[in-house]
C-alpha cells in the first residue's frame, strides 16, 4: 500500500530546533566551523513570519531564521529552507533570492542562505539566482545539501553519531519504503534498534523516535507490533525511554502536528483561490485565514466558488 500522507516538514522542523548544531556540522560543515558554538543562537520565528507573510512564492517547507555569532565577533542571520517536497519546484532558487534580500532589507542584517533539498530528483541542484539588466547584475549563490547524494552511504549514515547522520537515513528509508509497508515496518525497527543502541540521553531518544514515528506511517496493525517491539528492545536493554505515558503524549503530539499541517496547506490553497478570483488579500482576510480552523477553511473553499465578493465566503457583509 502506497503510503501518500507521508509528512516530512514537522519532524525536520523540530529536528533542526532541537540539534541546530548537529545539523550545521553535517550537511554545511565550512559555515559551521565559523560560527561560535560557545555564543547562544537563537530562531527568530516572529522575523521570518513577517518577512513572508506577504512574499508568498510557491509551497515553502521548513523555512527557519535563526541568529548565530560568528567567531570575528560579528552576528550574522541564517536562512534555512529544507525542500522536503517529492517534487522539484521551478520558484525554489527564486524565492531563495526573494527572502535572502528581503530579510536584509527589513532587519539591515547579513543573511546566509542554506538549502536542503529532500526530493527524489537527483539531478535537481539549483544552487544561484539572479539577473543582468544594462550592466548591472544582481546574483545569490546559497549551498545546498542533497539528501539523494547520500543514498549509496547508508551504512555510514547508520553509523553516525550526528543525529543527522540518523534522520538522514531515516528519511531515504522512508522514502525508499512508500510503497511497502513490510519493508517500512523492518527499516523501522532497524532504525529504532540502532537508536537504543547508541545509548543516547532519553529526552534524545525520545525525540528521534518522535522523527522516526512521525516520518515512517504504518497501518495500525504493523504500528502495534512496532510497540510490542519496543518493549522487548527496552527489557533487553534494561532501560524505559519511552514509557505508557509518553507513548500517549508522542501519538497525542503527532496528531495534533498533523492536522496543524493539513490546516496549514488548506489554507495556502484556498489563499491562492481567493487572489485568483479577488485579487490581492486585503489584511483582514490574510488574518481570518492564519486564524482558521479546519471546518471553516471547508466552509470557505466551498463558497469560492459562488461567492460575489471577497466578503460574501467569508459571510461578512461590512468588513474593514
């Protein structure tokens, strides 16, 4: 059974947040050894949130800003965006562009643009953009890390120390497994072995397992006998990372993530209907929609399509 609800951007969104560093030292080893670790790096959510609110270009995954120090004493801004999308997007290299000289043009800061490109097209590598008009050239350049380059070197991934290094594997064995739950079901539990294997913290391999569970879906027949397992990996071990208790909270968690998402992509797409028939979104429908909940987004789907006026789907009739 082809498993087509796959969700790849909360677990990797959370994973960046948790193992920012990790993630640095993995995939952009040169940027990382020129930040000062020792120095607090923090995400700025509210900053990126304003910056593209209003630029949108295309699906965005994963986008996190987040300040670091560099070891001149300087402090740089990061932009990060993990293309984790199955398909490759001809905006992608655009609105790296658009939000790196956005960010400067907002806060006055030096922004550095870093991609992950999660999609299965191997020859995708966009890494510029820019343009020449009458002489003048304006061009970004940004690295990008390809997860497909990393196919042939599982068993090193496996190996890995760097929580990276896991989810990476994790991440080419689900995708490698869409089609056979059999196989996600034994890519799962290897994965879940090499976890308690390492000997990790609990709280981290709580996390990881939150990645793992969250990445490789399974009917609810093979995910019980994945409990089951657990169990006997957590006897064995003579350890209890994950107890009853935070089994509830972990699925609680993954269900809430999931519908957040699901909400989040409904209301990109109906934005995306609402211009195409109204124009540009005046600042209180953008607001309704961030605000929306999941009946009402069907609700206005729906009268879209018949509506007269940006203010009949929404039933308002005197809205300012």
């Amino acid at each position: 059974m082809e498993n087509s609800n796959d969700h790849y951007d909360s677990p990797w969104k959370e994973a960046i947040e948790h193992y920012f560093s990790e993630f640095m030292a993995f995939y952009f080893p040169n940027a990382y050894a020129e930040i000062d670790w020792s120095k607090e790096h923090v995400f700025l959510d509210q900053e990126l949130r304003a910056v593209v609110q209003d630029a949108e270009l295309g699906t965005r995954f994963v986008d996190r800003l987040v300040r670091v120090t560099e070891l001149c004493g300087n402090e740089s801004w990061i932009y990060i965006h993990v293309e984790v999308q199955g398909t490759k997007q001809s905006e992608f290299a655009e609105r790296m562009f658009v939000y790196n000289y956005r960010i400067f043009d907002r806060y006055k800061r030096p922004v550095a643009s870093l991609a992950v490109l999660a999609d299965e097209h191997k020859l995708w590598k966009p890494t510029s953009y820019g343009f020449s008009v009458l002489g003048c050239r304006h061009t970004l350049e940004f690295p990008i890390a390809k997860l497909t380059d990393y196919e042939d070197k599982l068993e090193e991934l496996l190996a890995s120390d760097n929580a990276f290094g896991w989810i990476t594997a994790a991440h080419i064995l689900t995708q490698k497994t869409r089609t056979e739950d059999q196989e996600r079901y034994n890519a799962k539990l290897r994965l879940l072995r090499i976890l308690y294997d390492r000997h990790w913290d609990k709280q981290r391999v709580i996390n990881l397992f939150n990645v793992i569970d969250w990445l490789m879906q399974l009917p609810e027949w093979l995910n019980s006998k994945v409990w089951q397992e657990l169990e006997t990996i957590e006897e064995k071990e003579k350890v209890q990372y994950i107890t009853s208790v935070e089994r509830i909270g972990i699925a609680k968690g993954i269900a809430k993530g999931r519908v957040e998402g699901r909400v989040e992509g409904e209301s990109r797409l109906l934005k995306r209907l609402l211009e195409r028939r109204f124009g540009p979104l005046p600042e209180w429908a953008s607001e309704r929609l961030r605000g929306a909940k999941e009946e009402e987004l069907e609700g206005w789907s729906e009268a879209v399509l018949t509506a007269p006026t940006l203010e009949a789907v929404f039933g308002k009739t005197d809205l300012s």
